[in-house]
C-alpha cells in the first residue's frame, strides 16, 4: 500500500513535514509513504489551457497513491494558499479528478497554540467538496517550535500515539477501497 504525504509549507525545516516524517515512522509493516516535494512548482490556477507538466505531476501522484496524508501550517487562520492552488489543479477535471472518493486525512502543526486548527477544518471542507473520502479527525500540533525532539520525533507521547492512531484510520480507509475502481 502506498500513501501520499502533502505538506502545506515550502519552508526549509517545515513542521508539517516533520509531522509527515513522524507519520511515516508509524506505518504497519507493507505500507510506504512518499511525500510530495513539487508544490512549489505548481503555477497559479488557470482554468484556460491545458494542465501543465507539474499539475499533471500532482494529479499523477495522486492517482497512483491508494490514500493520501496532508499536514498542514495555518496562515492568517486558513489554508496556505500554495496548498488550496495545489487542491484547485488536482480537482479538475470535476467530478472525476484525482481525489474522487480516495481516502485522504489531514493534520497540521503551527507555532500558535491552536495548531492549525481552522486550517485543518477548512482544509476538511475542502476535500469533501472536492469529492474526496476524508477521515473526520483533527490533529492539532500547537506550538510546534517545542513540540519536536532534537531527532525529530514528537516530544510529547500522547501526540505520537494519536497520529499512530490517525494514520491506521487512513491506512483501514486505503484497505477498503485498495482493488476498487476509483
């Protein structure tokens, strides 16, 4: 089984994507997570014209992945807006895009004490919109600056088992439907 990580921040020494590195320590035995490096390459979206080589990289990756893990910052109490463009391509064409009834669940740390929460919220809403199975859990991160060990793992246990806990929901929701015709 293959998983797909999306991180929301382009930053170097991102927190959402130590949060997928946490993530990907959990998997069961059998399950592989790659994390996507190319938002950064996507271009604004534009309905016109064809979709250009990184869109047609994303929507690729996507397809190819039986569940997909988002880990997102929140920005002025929202989405990062590199990761809405990103969802925006990946859901065209509509209704049968690359995240059409593909089990996706969505996490997040921020260096505010919410940890990414709205974020997390919105982000849920849209994916639903967008068509996507999503697992309606939260994982909030707070304060993220402390929340990670010099080695990179979760400081506090209870985080690291919840997100064990979230991503096995997602791998259930992968199984369910690995074999389908998406």
């Amino acid at each position: 089984m293959r998983l797909l990580g999306l991180s929301g921040s382009l930053r170097v020494g991102s927190h959402n994507r130590k949060l997928l590195e946490v993530a990907a320590s959990t998997l069961p035995d059998g399950v592989v997570m790659d994390v996507y490096s190319g938002l950064g390459d996507i271009p604004p979206y534009l309905e016109d014209g064809d979709a250009p080589e990184p869109v047609l990289a994303l929507r690729e990756a996507i397809g190819a992945a039986d569940a997909v893990l988002i880990a997102t910052p929140e920005y002025n109490g929202s989405i990062p807006g590199v990761l809405k463009n990103a969802l925006d391509w990946a859901s065209r064409p509509f209704p049968n895009n690359a995240l059409r009834a593909k089990p996706v669940a969505v996490i997040g740390a921020s260096t505010g004490v919410f940890g990414a929460v709205w974020a997390q919220a919105e982000l849920r809403k849209v994916l639903g919109l967008i068509g996507a199975d999503v697992i309606d859990t939260e994982l909030p991160v707070a304060l993220a600056d402390d929340a990670f060990t010099e080695d990179g793992s979760l400081a506090d246990p209870g985080l690291t088992e919840a997100l064990a806990d979230l991503v096995g929901q997602l791998v259930r929701a992968a199984g369910e439907v690995v074999g389908t015709p998406r």
